[in-house]
C-alpha cells in the first residue's frame, strides 16, 4: 500500500510539472528593422524571429494604438450624437416625438425618477421625417453635444412620445434606430462610445396611456430598434419615454478591434511582415506574441519605433 502511495504521489508531482511546462512565455519572441527612419510611400519590413503561437500587431498610427486598445478617457474630444429614425400613419399631425439629454438623471427608470431630472430637448438639431408618412429611415445628421456633456456625470439619452388630438386622427408610428454616440478626439480617429442601440442600453418608463408604449426590438446588434407603434383614432392620450444607460462621454472604446492579425496558431511564423505608413510621423509599432491554452496564456510584448520623415 505504501508503494501505490508513494506512486500516486509521484505521478501527481509529475503530472504538475508538465502542466506548468505546457505554456510558457515566447520569450524568443523578437522584432528588429533595419533602420529606424523611412521615407513616404516606403513598406516598414519587420524581422520576426521565434515561434510564439499567435502575433498581433498593432501599427501606432491614429486608431491603431496598443495604449488605447481598451478604454481611455479625454476631455479633447468633440461628443456626436447620430440616428435615425422614420415614421409612418399620422401624416398630417405635427412631430409628436422628442429627443432629450440628462447629465443629471438619477438612474431610477419610475416616472418620478425621470420628472425628477434636467432634459433638453435636442429635437430642433436632428434632421427627423417630414410631415409626410414614410418607411424610409431619415438620418439625423452629427448632433454636437459638448455643450451639454458634465465632466464626471453620465450622459443619458431619451425619446419621448407624446399623442395628439387623440380624439381625431390616428397617431404616427416612430421607429428609432443605428444610434451612434462618438467622441471625435482631436489626432485620432472617431472613437464610439455606443455604436448602435443594443440590448439593455435603454429602458421604458411610461407616463400616461396604456394602449401603446415602447418597445424595444432585439434583433441583431445593427438591427436594434426603438418602436412606438401608432395610437388609434379615440384612444386615451399617451406619454411615452424610453430612456438611456448613463454613458460616460469622456472615456471611450478603444482600438482593440483595429489590431491585425501576423499569425494564428494555425498558420506558420513569417520571417517578416510589412506594413505601409500613409503619413509621415514617429510612431510606436507594437507587437504581441501569445502562448495560450484553454486555460492559460503568456504573452510578450514587443516595441519597435518607426520615423516617416
């Protein structure tokens, strides 16, 4: 019995051992070029030497920055609003929708936590359907918020529908949709801090009547819409919002989705990978070189400096 202890146990030992032998950091990983100055219109050769399982790159060039690859924040940026929107039935009722901003919003989605907050209406800067019925979404164009953005307080967005003259003609229908809230950071490419209506970034908080409210369409990410369907002629007058998350407007998404691909496990390691510079600068090349499992990863990071002069 003593034996088949001492067996086991060895064999456990063993068994640790390789696992943590299994993954290890490509640290023969390395990127060099032969010159560090170029000149316009000049492909960057990178010498790769190593055999790391997976290499991404990321050029150092506006949208293509390893520092900026998740989240970060800049009181630089122009804050953009953009959707679109259509309407149908109701043709000839004045627009009975709004579109409104909160900095100071509570985030209690009851009618008395939204009476409770400051919104202006932004209505008059969009570009919304005319008083003609319509199954074609209208664009509302780059809506400059930075004049309503707060540092440090989140930005909410809502869109109010209101019924009128009930009594007499059938209301219009609204249907919201591709919401675009980006942050345009001067040097940089536009950052989105919301690229469309998704799931759960909004919430129906209702007024008054109950024939008709908000609905929220959760098809496909780019498919997403806000639709109030159209009060019939006679029914009891309606106030409808549908309000926002709170977005922080002054930190944004960043460049990870922009990150190219050198290698997958897949694929052999290049010898060299090149990339074109389309303006002069000195910019940080990054690379990274990825070890990784089910369950672990390692990963070295390489920095080459470029100059376009």
């Amino acid at each position: 019995m003593k034996k088949t202890i001492f067996a086991l146990s060895a064999l456990s030992l063993l068994l640790t051992a390789c696992s943590e032998k299994e993954i290890q950091a490509p640290t023969d990983f390395e990127v060099a070029v032969k010159t560090a100055k170029y000149n316009p219109g000049d492909s960057v050769q990178f010498n790769i030497s190593g055999d790391p399982d997976n290499i991404t790159f990321y050029s150092g060039e506006p949208g293509h920055e390893y520092d900026k690859r998740d989240f970060f924040s800049s009181d630089e940026g122009t804050l953009t609003l953009q959707f679109n929107s259509q309407t149908r039935a109701g043709a000839t009722l004045p627009r009975n929708i709004s579109v409104l901003i909160s900095t100071d919003f509570n985030g209690e989605y009851t009618e008395e936590g939204v009476k409770a907050a400051q919104w202006t209406d932004i209505t008059s800067r969009a570009v919304m359907p005319a008083n003609t019925a319509s199954n074609a979404d209208v664009v509302s164009g780059e809506i400059n918020l930075d004049d309503l953005k707060v540092k440090g307080k989140p930005m909410y967005v809502a869109f109010r529908y209101v019924s009128e003259n009930a009594a007499g003609t059938a209301q219009r229908y609204w249907n919201m949709g591709r919401m675009f809230l980006t942050n345009k950071v001067p040097g940089n490419v536009d950052f989105d801090i919301t690229s469309t209506i998704e799931k759960g970034y909004f919430k129906v908080v209702e007024f008054q009547g109950e024939d008709n409210k908000w609905t929220i369409n959760t098809g496909t990410a780019s498919s997403h819409r806000l639709v109030h369907t159209a009060n019939a002629i006679n029914t009891q007058p309606d106030d409808d919002w549908v309000v926002s998350r709170g977005f922080n407007v002054f930190q944004t998404f960043g460049h990870k989705k922009n990150a190219v691909n050198v290698k997958s496990i897949t694929g052999g390691t290049p010898a060299t990978f090149s990339w074109l510079y389309s303006a002069p600068g000195t910019y940080k090349a990054t690379f990274i070189a990825l070890n990784a499992d089910s369950d672990t990863q390692k990963e070295v990071i390489k920095e080459v400096w470029v100059t376009i002069e």
